[in-house]
C-alpha cells in the first residue's frame, strides 16, 4: 500500500485487537447474521434494529459505537453473496478477519488485498486483517 496507509496480516482473534481500533466485516443486506463470525458481532455488540434504521444498501457502510469503538457493517447486495467494495471507509484504524475467506471459502490473495489497497490508497490508516491460526494458510 502506499500513501502512509498499512496492510498488516495477524493471526489470532479479531475480538483481541486493540479496544482503540475501529472493527469492520461484511454482513448480508437484511442484516441477518446467523452465520459464521457475524453471529459473534450480533451477540458481543447487538444493535441489529440500529443497523436496520440506518437503511444501507450495498456498497455503504452501517456503524454502531460501542464503548468507543466504532464498528462498521457493510452490507452485501445479496444475502448470500458478497460483492466487492469499492468504497466504504476511510481515515480510520480498522481491524478486520479474513473477508470472504469463512463462510463464503474465497482466497484472500485473490483480490480482496489489491481491493483494499485501491479503497484506502491516498489515506494514512493501518488496516489489520485477522485469521485464526487453522485460516491463516489460507492468507499465505
């Protein structure tokens, strides 16, 4: 990435990073989250009827705050496939898990990373994409 902003990839928990880091994921347009990590955001953070009154379509973002911390929902354009983001944040510190790679089984290196260095290119942000150590091949 360039222009001051940082991809960096850990493995561990996304729920142990630092309380001052924004959190991101993909949700599904109806905001549902019955599945996969999506259900640990619904019961740790709540605020689906939040999400809901805010009406964001695909390709905008939904936040909630929590305890300082901002957390940012992006709805896919169909609840059971997501889209790739061309838009969405900026000028944030954001943690994130693999997107695309647990319920929906797509490669990390098969553009989600050259995605987000278009997205955030010009901004000073350090993006940290979290895998769980069994995921973390994947990354690779």
């Amino acid at each position: 990435m360039n222009s001051g902003t940082t991809l960096k990839q850990v493995t561990g928990n996304l729920f142990d990073c630092p309380n001052d880091e924004a959190l991101a994921h993909w949700i599904s347009a109806d905001c549902c989250m019955g599945a996969g990590i999506a259900v640990l955001f619904k019961q740790i953070f709540e605020g689906v009827s939040e999400l809901l009154k805010q009406r964001k379509a695909p390709g905008q973002c939904a936040v909630l705050l929590r305890e300082g911390r901002f957390i940012f929902y992006l709805p896919f354009i169909n609840p059971h496939i997501p889209v790739y983001y061309t838009d969405c944040l900026s000028s944030l510190a954001a943690c994130s898990h693999s997107i695309g790679c647990g319920l929906d089984q797509l490669e990390w290196m098969l553009g989600f990373s050259e995605i987000l260095e278009q997205v955030f290119m010009g901004t000073d942000i350090t993006i940290t994409i979290y895998s769980l150590p069994w995921t973390a091949a994947s990354m690779n």
